[in-house]
C-alpha cells in the first residue's frame, strides 16, 4: 500500500499536501493516512510550537490549544520542528469516509483529530513520551464530491517524526536473527525463508525472543503504561506497531535504556483522575469505573502481544510487572500499587468476559 | 414423500461450485468413509443453532472437481410481533419439521429413488455455537439418522459452515470475513491453520441489537426483524431526507460494542419528541423511520471501520459477508464503498451463506469428512452440543498451513 503512486491515491489528498514535492505516503491505515513530508524552508525565528501559530489556534481541550495551519504552502513556513534540527514532519491525515453518513464522519474525523492532539498533548504534559503535536488543519480534499452540501474535508494533525522502528518490527527482526534463535525458548526455528503462500510445519513457527532486551523493553512498557493511566489517559488501541524505539541499538547492550515513544492516540479516552487536589474521596463507582477502563486497555494490549507475537506470554508478564511496580512521586506511597491491583484484578475479569464471547449461531 | 414433489419450488438451483478457485489442499483420497456408486461424495447437514431449521444435501464431485448442492429446505420459526425466539418454542419446531425436511431434502436431490440414502456418505450437524435446545433436538435428528443408515457423524462448528459456503460460493481463496447475525459479530481471517477472530463485540451482537430494538418499536418480525428495520430506514430518499441523530459511536480497538448505543437508542423512544411512525410536526421531533436510519448507519459504521481495520492489519483486499445481517442492503453498500477506496473486492451476497442452512453445514462437514478432521468426524460420545463454541477453536485442516501475514 505504502509506495503507491502519487496518481493512486484515493481520495486524492488536499492540494495544501500535494504541493509539497516531497510529500510520501508511509501507510495508509483503516483510519487515516500518514504521511512523511519535509519542509521547504524552516523558519528560523520561530523556535517553539507556541510562537507558530501566527495567532490561530484551535481549542482542543481544556486549556490546550493547538496551532492551526491554514495554508501549507505559506511562506516562510509556519511549521518548525523540535529545535530546527529535523525539516521531516509526519502528517497524520484523516480523510472522509465515503461509506458513513457524512455528519457522523465529520463529527467522528473531527472529534477524533481534535481528540488526539488533545490526548497527545496531555501525555507530553505528564511526561509519557509521545510525539510532539505541531499543528492541526482542516482542509477540503480535492475533487471531493459535495454530499449532502458538505464538502468533503480532511483533518490533519502535525507531528514530530520519531526515528526509530516500532515494538513489532523490532522483536520481528529479533526472531530473525540467527544468532539469537539459541536464546529463543522454543527449539526446531530452522525456518527457511518463508513467504506466505508456502508450507511450514508448526515447529517451525517463529517464536518471540526472550532475552535481556526485549524483557527490558516489556518493561519499559509496562511502566510507561502506568504512568499514562495514573495521568487519567486511556490509549485505546495498544499495540505493538504502536509504541516506537527511538534509534534501538544495533547489538544487544546491557546498559541500554529502551527509549520508547506512544504513537497513535487515535483512540484514546481520557478519564478522570483519582487523585485530584482537594478533592480525595471518589465513589465506589467512579474507581471501578476507572479501572474498568484501564483493564480493557491492558486487554487489548494483552490480545495484540499474543497474536502478533507467538510465545510472547513472558513478555506480557514482564509488562504487567513493569505495570505494577511503577512508583509515582507525585501520589502517597501505595496508593498506586492499590490502584494497579484493582486494574489487574479488574483485568482477569475482562478477560474471563472476552473468554465467555463464545457465543450464539 | 408423494409422487407430487416436483411442483414444489426447488431450493437449489446454483451452479456447481469449481474447487481450485478456494486454494485448498490436495482433497485426499477416501480412506475412512465410501464415495456411493457414482463415485461421488454426498454429505446431509441439518442446521437448527437458532429459529433456523434447514437441512442440506451437498455433492462432491470428482471428476470435474465441484461441489454441488442438491437440495436445501429450510423452515424458519417467526415469534410473535414484541417477543424474541424462544429457546423452548424453537426446539419445539424444529422438532415438529426436521424429519419432514430431511424427506424433502433426499426427495428433491434423488427424485423418485425409494432408498436415497444409499447415496450417502455422511451426516453432518451443528455442533454450536447457538442456542441448547434447538441444536438438541437437530443433533438428535442427526444422531439417529446414523444409526438408521450406518454413516459417520460430522460435528460443524456454525461459523465455519458461514465462511466456508461463502468461499466456495464466491471463489474467494482467502477473504476477511465480517460475521453478523442474530448472535455473532465477529470480524475473522485465517492465519496459521485457524479462523481467527480479530475483532468482535464485547457485548451482544449487532443482530441482537436490531432485534431488540425492533421489538421496542414494534416492528414485526415477518420475515424479520431486521429486514423490517432495513424497510424503514429505506424511506430516506433524496427527496426526502430522514433525521440523522448521533449515538454513542464504539468502537475499542478492533472490537465493538452495542449495549450502550442500545439503551441510548431505547430510552430515546420513551421520550416525548418521539412520535412513532409520526409524521414530524417540528424538526426536534423523531420518528421510526429517523431512528432505525440513524441506528443503522451508525452501528454499520462501526462495523466496516472494524473490518477495514482488520484488512489494514492483515493487507489482506477481499472482504465477505456472512451471516443473517448480512443480506442488509445498506450494510452492503456500505462495504463496497470502503472496499472500493481501497482498492479492493467485495465478494457477492448470496443467501447460501447469509441465511442459516443446511447446505452450508454440509459444506463444512464435507471437508471435514474428505480431510479426515480429527475436530470434525466424531463418534457418538463426543457429539453432544454445545451452546458456546469459538471459531479459532477449530482446525481449518483443508487450508495451506500459511504463516499469518499479521504475525
């Protein structure tokens, strides 16, 4: 899907987009379109987001306001990123939908854009890392059909470009790596290259590598995880394509400190937090509540290690220890490690629940 | 059965299905079961996992390597307008119709012939997933049927027989399949020898959500409830446009759910501004119709957006629709034009594989029977039913052992 030619593109994206030459498509999701675009000319005077927006900004939150970008082909470019040292920027592009009711695709692309950068936003204040939100634009598509005398538009969000691979990609060339395959904790990986259509016998199936680096990274996981629930953010689509390495090392190094990114807040939910100033006591319902959510978002998580990554339990595990044994200095001591126990608790009955959908004809 | 069977309508008239379209593996030479005297393989389903009774007789043939299906009789129990199908009543009417309708079934495939089963080479029946006693009452069928005639039992898992009936049906090799009906909503794809579920709702099933809301209305549930629904969003035309109202849109990852939307869409119909089948006197007024247009468009949403998810995450192009929801127009439409935009192929609807029958659990318990399936051919100890049954619990032996483009 990725390297399609610009004259496949469907629909075709805003003429702001196009008129960058060095416009790329990185991949087209179910929801949106990520591109990769580098800018023709930074702006050297502007040197943080928020000097940027040239006075138009979007609300998206309770007191987060994003820049909106109204023209890209604006010179000198609006845009800046980080502090000058990277021109390349990602543009996440929510497209309209043919197929939905054109105001439920507005109101969901819409809300949906605004809601990510919102989120994004406030992971960043929390110190979850994620990318960086540079701007938001709305944009008609072109040659868009009016439907229902609504124009087709598409929402685009800005963002830093993170270097580095996902968590799916890296425990995927782990598994390939031969010298490594020893470590793996299933025997028989004498698996030729194999493309899709080709037989394997089941022992030959990759087994995920279980070592120093991939248990760090598990952990790692687990910890941030439980730094974004404590800041009351709920990711929503946990994967392992959606949390970045940033430059992983090349060879295992036992000093290495995984740094790992959070991308695609898509669809994420904010709830509210347990511990607000002044206020302690929350209800009964509230927390369970919470940690209602919190679980279901470690069920996904859950459900993506393991069919993604055969043989992964020990890394889920190792996610959960990372999860549990997180400490935050900003909350009374043990009050975390009672909430995480609620969340696991919690967990295990998501889980019977998503068991008992077995179902009626 | 009498003399005057050929004035009834035929219920198979398709053609023959080619098999090397599917991909399948080599079908292995008959070992544990006998072809009949044309050589061909002929397999009885009986299907009653919900209001559903049909039975099935499907054909393999050998030497122009096609399956075929003979017959497919099918009696479907309506409830009362305000009241679901219950499970007692059902299995009540199935077991008042299944002898007639595997009668029905052998007379139509073999017309005339005094011992029809001698064509036979096994029976297969519903194991699960559905509801207790329905399924009962036609495993019992199924179990004495091989007895009488001294054939092997074949255990289908329902939405297996779904998705194979509408691969052969379509030709499609290795679609993602979009599973809804009055019980199931499931978005699956093979990988790894196994139909895996990749998505599905976290609570009841988009049927199930019509279904009930139907019964609020007071729509009837000739011929169903759904379609009823689906008559009543129809009446939005350009001319004259229904009210779209928001519900509660969710979607968690790649999977649904419809309870919340449900009772939004229910406390809705309690309100004042509701005015039933109406006609609006102000814009803040709703009527059926509004309604049923708006809950359809919203919940279809999120259904395509999980099955596009699903395709992204598998780069797989070709989509099927399987299942009772699945005969929805709309629904329909709907994935065309996702399908399209991505570049990729909407396999037809056909009623073969929308609509709970007996052909199409014959379809699964033939390849079940012709592969030798371990899960599949059982013996009388292990064919009792069961309610709750998943779809990856079953091996797809006749499928190439790939490795899953996801994994």
């Amino acid at each position: 899907m990725a390297n399609k030619p610009r004259s496949n593109w469907s629909p075709a994206p805003p003429v702001e987009l196009t008129s960058n030459s060095s416009l790329e498509l990185l991949s087209q999701g179910a929801e949106a379109r990520v591109w990769l675009l580098e800018l023709n000319e930074p702006d050297a005077t502007a040197d943080s987001i928020g000097s940027v927006g040239r006075g138009r900004t979007v609300n998206v939150g309770r007191s987060i306001s994003v820049p909106q970008l109204t023209s890209f082909a604006q010179k000198p470019s609006p845009l800046l990123v980080g502090n000058g040292v990277s021109r390349a920027v990602i543009c996440k592009e929510r497209f309209p939908k043919k197929y939905r009711h054109p105001q439920l695709d507005v109101s969901l692309t819409k809300s949906r854009t605004k809601g990510e950068a919102r989120s994004l936003v406030r992971c960043q204040r929390a110190g979850v890392p994620c990318p960086n939100v540079l701007a938001i634009a709305q944009w008609p598509i072109e040659s868009g059909e009016e439907r229902n005398g609504m124009s087709p538009i598409s929402y685009c969000l800005f963002m830093e470009k993170v270097d580095g691979c996902t968590v799916r990609q890296y425990l995927e060339v782990k598994s390939d790596e031969p010298a490594i395959k020893s470590v793996a904790t299933e025997p028989a990986l004498k698996r030729s290259k194999c493309n899709d259509e080709t037989l394997y016998q089941p022992q030959d199936r990759v087994t995920t590598v279980i070592d120093a680096d991939t248990l760090r990274v598990a952990n790692t996981v687990g910890a941030i995880l439980a730094r974004m629930h404590t800041a009351g953010i709920i990711h929503g689509d946990l994967t392992t394509s959606n949390i970045m390495i940033r430059n992983p090392p090349a060879k295992s190094d036992d000093s290495w400190n995984p740094q790992l990114v959070f991308i695609d807040f898509g669809l994420a939910s904010s709830i509210s937090q347990t511990n607000q100033a002044g206020k302690k006591a929350k209800s009964h319902h509230k927390q369970q509540h919470n940690a209602e959510e919190k679980a279901v978002d470690l069920y996904v998580l859950e459900r993506a290690f393991l069919s993604t990554h055969p043989g992964s339990d020990k890394l889920v595990d190792e996610v959960w220890r990372g999860y549990c044994e997180y400490e935050d200095a900003s909350l009374p001591s043990g009050e975390y490690s009672q909430t995480a126990n609620a969340v696991m608790k919690r967990l295990d009955q998501v889980r019977m629940r998503g068991r008992k959908r077995e179902c009626f004809g | 059965m009498s003399k005057d069977a050929p004035n009834k309508a035929a219920t198979a008239t398709e053609p023959a299905c080619p098999v090397s379209p599917l991909g399948n593996l080599a079908i292995p030479p008959p070992s544990h079961y006998k072809p009949n005297s044309d050589g061909n393989t002929v397999v009885l389903g009986i299907e009653g996992s919900a209001n559903k009774c049909g039975v099935g007789i499907l054909c393999y043939n050998p030497k122009d390597e096609t399956y075929q299906t003979l017959s497919n009789p099918r009696k479907t129990y309506v409830s009362p307008k305000g009241c679901g199908f219950l499970p007692k009543e059902t299995a009540w009417h199935h077991q008042a119709h299944v002898v007639a309708l595997v009668r029905a079934a052998l007379d139509e495939a073999y017309p005339g012939e005094p011992s029809p089963e001698r064509y036979l080479s096994g029976i297969a029946f519903t194991l699960g997933p559905g509801m207790g006693g329905p399924l009962k009452s036609c495993a019992m069928a199924a179990r004495t049927l091989s007895l009488i005639w001294k054939l092997p039992l074949i255990a289908v898992n329902h939405c297996i027989a779904h998705i194979e009936m509408g691969r052969v049906a379509t030709s499609a090799s290795d679609p993602v399949v979009l599973y809804v009906s009055g019980g199931n909503t499931q978005v699956i794809a093979y990988s790894d020898g196994r139909y895996r579920i990749f998505g599905e709702t976290i609570d009841i099933a988009v049927g199930n959500c019509l279904d009930r809301f139907a019964r609020v209305v007071g729509l009837s549930n000739d011929p169903s409830p759904g379609y009823n629904i689906e008559l009543e969003a129809r009446k939005h035309t350009a001319e004259n446009q229904l009210k779209f109202v928001e519900l509660p849109y969710v979607v968690k990852g790649m999977d649904v759910s419809f309870s919340g939307l449900l009772t939004f869409i229910e406390d809705m119909t309690k309100k004042k501004t509701f005015v039933g089948d109406g006609p609006r006197e102000n814009d803040d007024q709703l009527t059926t119709a509004d309604l049923c247009y708006s809950l359809q468009e919203t919940i279809f949403a999120m259904l395509i957006e999980i099955t596009e998810r699903t395709m992204a995450h598998c780069g797989q192009n070709s989509v099927l629709i399987v299942g009772g929801v699945g005969c929805n127009k709309r629904l329909q439409g709907m994935m065309a034009d996702m399908v399209v935009d991505r570049g990729g192929t909407l396999c037809a609807m056909d009623h073969r594989y929308c609509i709970d029958n007996g052909a199409m659990i014959a379809q699964a318990g033939i390849f079940g029977l012709q592969y030798g399936s371990n899960d599949m051919v059982v013996e009388m100890k292990d064919t009792e039913c069961t309610q709750r049954f998943r779809t990856d619990a079953v091996e797809a032996i006749w499928r190439k052992r790939t490795r899953g483009k996801h994994s």
